[in-house]
C-alpha cells in the first residue's frame, strides 16, 4: 500500500490542473521549449529545455502560487496572505498577491541575497528579515498566520499549489508531443509532482525523473522508508531545492508517479550551470540546472527526446560568479596554484612566461613580499589561470615543475 493509499488526502487530477492553466491564461507565460545540439549529442537523443527560468518572476514559482491565492474565499483575501522563502517562492506569492490585490507579509531569511530582496519588495510584498535560514523564517510566517489570520502559503505541500505547477507539464505535452523523458528538479516535490500528475494522466508511458542535490537529498531515503524522512542540515548551491522534509501532499504523489529519483553532486551542478550559460546562452541557477547535470553524470540513461526542466534562472551576481569558477575548476578548465620565488628583479616576468609558453591564460596574480613565513629573499605568488581541460591543466603543473617551480599545497 503506497503512503498516498494509506494517508487519504485531496488527490490532484488533471482536471485540477486544467482548471489551475485556464486561470492562468494572460498571468502565466508558456515558457519556450529550447532544443540543445549540445546536450542531444551528449545523450544520443533529442534534448529540450523547458526554459522556466524566463517566467516571470524568474521561476515556475508564479504558477502555483497564484493558483492558491486565487481560489481563497473573499474573507480569506482580506486577511492577507503570508509566506516565508529565501528568493523564488517569495516572488511567486508577492507578484501573484499583487495581481489578485491580496496584501502580503514574506518573512526572508537575513542573509537572503539582496538582488532577491528587492525584487520581492518591487513585486509588492511586505519584507520582513528573521533568522538565519529558512527555517526560522518558516516559523517566523507561521507565527504571524497564527496571531494575524492571514493565510499561510506553502511552498509546495497543497493540492493547488501542485495544480499549479502541473500546468509546466501540460505546456510539454503541447510543444513535445512525442517526449520520452521528462527531467525535472526536486526540493520539496511540487513541481514534479504536477508534471507527474498532468503528464501520466494523459502518456502513462512517458518516464518522469527527479533530481535533488546529494547534500539535500531527502526524497531517496523518504521513498526507501514509504513516508516523508527528515534530512538534517540540507546543505547545497542549489537553494531552490534545499529542502530537508518533502511534503505529505507531493510525496504520496511522487512515490505514486514518479518513476526515478536521482541526485547530483555540486561539481556536477556547477558544470550544468556552465553548459546553460555557454553553450544554451541561458542564466540558470543550480537548481534549475540540476536535471542538466544529471544528463551530464549518466548521458546513455534516458530515453528521448528528454525534456529537461529549467526551473529558475534568480542566481545570485555573487554566487554565479563563484559557481561559474567552481564549474570551471571541476571541467579541468581553471588551476589556482601557491608558488614561492626568489624575490630578485624579473623573477615574476619569468615565471609568467613559463605560463606563457604553456598557453595558460593569467586571470589573478597575487604577489607577496612581507610575510613571517618567508625569508628575506622570497616571494609568494598566487596566481588563478585559465586552461583548456584536464589535459591542458596537467601539461601547465608539468610545466612549472619541470622549471623548478614547486606548488605549495
């Protein structure tokens, strides 16, 4: 007997999810469907990207929360609504309240980078910084629907905010009609689990796959077990689907409908990042690349044509740039080496033409001279270099060694 069976709760059909897309007609955009000649090389199949990093508000967030607000009672939408997130939910709820003129109070954590902030302000809710994580922001929203009335809008675990979401799945069958696969990232389970509803109601055959981040991976050992398993310490890039508990609501569905679940590693993720930015020219956030990186860990795994799901494109500036160079490093593609010189003139022009000459591309040169560590004649050098992939990057370290240059670890 599945979890689903054995704790009864309002299923979600496909009529609720076709409902959930007339109401979102003129609201919700149909997002492009993308081919990459990349990634259908890579796998050996047809592969699409379902681009929800350019809904509004930057993710498929929009969908189910206007699909909840909007089916309040008038009395309900006069309380307010409220909701905690550290960046796409909370843009969701405050664009979709806007819409509805419904007043919203979204409790964000306090160190909720700024960029996602703002755009919650400028969507029309009312920002209030608690804790450190989400968590104590959760709690934090919970307390003041206790105290205020205002309607509590979860995330994900609530038969319209699945409904919602199910409507991406509806859009794929539209735009790929002969889809064997459909790859799609996992925090909480919501948006899998419409897709899953929509997408299995009308092609039974079709294979839905989840992905979650190793380091937050809760939905593996809760399937395992047959009912929801807390992750303690979800820790991952990926902030979209840092989720440390999946929902009652999207769990009795996923272990129903979904077929597989995966994870992927942060390097993997990080490289996924890269793909989309270089070679689909699309700013993706880890979670959104992360069926991208499951493609990436296992090409011959899926049947095609595969759909992947981009599922936010709200990175932010600071973590792009950090992720783009952890994807670098995890390619082969960027070393960061420590090395001790004789500090005499022209000692630094000699070792940049080693460098040179190895055709490694200086991006940062940090140089030393006053530290207890070092003698009087020496120098430290860090230097961050560019190489071509992890054949380039071992001829570079062979280089420096072979012209007595030794790395300090």
């Amino acid at each position: 007997m599945s979890y689903r069976t054995a704790h009864p709760l309002r299923s979600v059909t496909l009529d609720d999810v076709r409902g959930a897309q007339k109401m979102l007609s003129g609201v919700a955009r149909t997002t492009a469907l993308e081919s990459s000649r990349h990634l259908s090389r890579t796998v050996g199949a047809p592969v699409h990207l379902k681009c929800e990093n350019l809904q509004r508000t930057g993710s498929f967030k929009l969908r189910g929360a206007y699909v909840r607000i909007a089916g309040l009672l008038p009395e309900e939408r006069a309380a307010g609504v409220v909701a905690a997130s550290a960046g796409n939910h909370a843009q969701g709820v405050a664009l979709a309240s806007s819409l509805l003129g419904v007043h919203s109070t979204v409790f964000m954590p306090q160190g909720a980078p700024l960029p996602k902030v703002s755009a919650t302000r400028e969507y029309g809710a009312e920002v209030r910084l608690h804790g450190q994580v989400v968590d104590e922001a959760l709690a934090a929203a919970e307390e003041y629907a206790a105290s205020t009335g205002a309607v509590f809008i979860h995330p994900f675990d609530h038969p319209d905010i699945i409904a919602g979401q199910g409507t991406v799945g509806l859009e794929i069958l539209e735009q790929c009609p002969e889809v064997g696969t459909i790859v799609v990232g996992m925090g909480g389970g919501g948006l899998a689990a419409g897709i899953a509803v929509a997408v299995k109601s009308v092609r039974p055959d079709v294979r839905i796959v989840g992905v979650q981040a190793e380091g937050a991976a809760a939905y593996p050992p809760s399937l395992a077990a047959g009912y929801p398993v807390t992750v303690g310490s979800p820790a991952t890039m990926a902030d979209g689907i840092r989720v440390g508990t999946p929902g009652p609501v999207p769990f009795g569905i996923v272990e129903e409908l979904v077929d597989e679940v995966r994870t992927v590693s942060e390097d993997q993720l990080s490289a996924a990042l890269l793909l989309c930015l270089e070679r689909a020219k699309l700013v993706v956030e880890p979670a959104g690349a992360s069926p991208v990186a499951a493609l990436l860990a296992d090409p011959g795994g899926f049947s095609g044509p595969v759909v992947s799901v981009l599922s936010g494109g709200n990175v932010d500036p600071v973590l792009l740039q950090r992720v783009l160079r952890h994807g670098m490093a995890a390619q082969g593609r960027y070393l960061a080496v420590r090395l001790r010189l004789t500090d005499r003139p022209g000692a630094l022009a000699t070792l940049l033409g080693v460098l040179s000459a190895a055709d490694a591309n200086v991006l940062d040169v940090s140089h030393i001279r006053t530290d207890p560590r070092l003698g009087l004649s020496e120098a430290e050098v860090e230097l961050h270099l560019e190489t071509q992939g992890p054949t380039h990057r071992s001829e570079v370290t062979a280089a420096l060694g072979e012209s007595g240059y030794v790395i300090i670890e």
